[in-house]
C-alpha cells in the first residue's frame, strides 16, 4: 500500500470534524494552492484563445436566463441521479 492509500484509509477511519480539519489543512495547502493557479492559468490561456479565434458565443439578456436556466434544470437532475445512486 502506497502513501496515498495510507492516508486515504486513515483519513476514513476519521470523525467528520477531523475530516474537515484535514480537508481545510489540505486546500490551504501550498502545493494544492500551486495546482489550482496552474489550472486557472490553463483556463483563461483557453479562454482568451477561443477569444481571439472567434469560439464564443454572445447573449442577450433572455438568452442568459435561457442559459442559467438550463444550467440549474441539469444540476438538479445531476444532483436527482447522485442521491438516487447513493441510495441504491
């Protein structure tokens, strides 16, 4: 068992404030804080490449109620589906 393993099974025999106080240690982390820039890097290099090449797309004001709309209708379906899944 590697490392990793090992701290995943400890980190399960945890109570839930423990679990929390290693999740937060975790985030506040400077190699987790680096990944995170890194990533966000990435992204908005992505973003402003779709930018300059003309993929996007421009909304209007019922267009982005459309769009948030249709965002919240799949998150409550996602969401429907993992609690669906956990129960059995």
């Amino acid at each position: 068992m590697d490392l990793v393993e090992k701290i995943k099974e400890a980190a399960i025999q945890l109570d839930a404030d423990k679990r929390y106080e290693l999740f937060r240690w975790w985030i506040e982390s400077n190699g987790f804080q680096q990944r995170q820039l890194a990533a966000l890097k990435q992204d908005i290099a992505t973003g402003i490449k779709n930018l300059e090449s003309g993929q996007y797309e421009e909304y209007n004001d019922e267009g982005l109620m459309r769009l948030a709309e249709s965002i919240g209708e799949r998150g409550r379906i996602r969401l429907a589906m993992e609690r669906k899944s956990r129960v059995g």
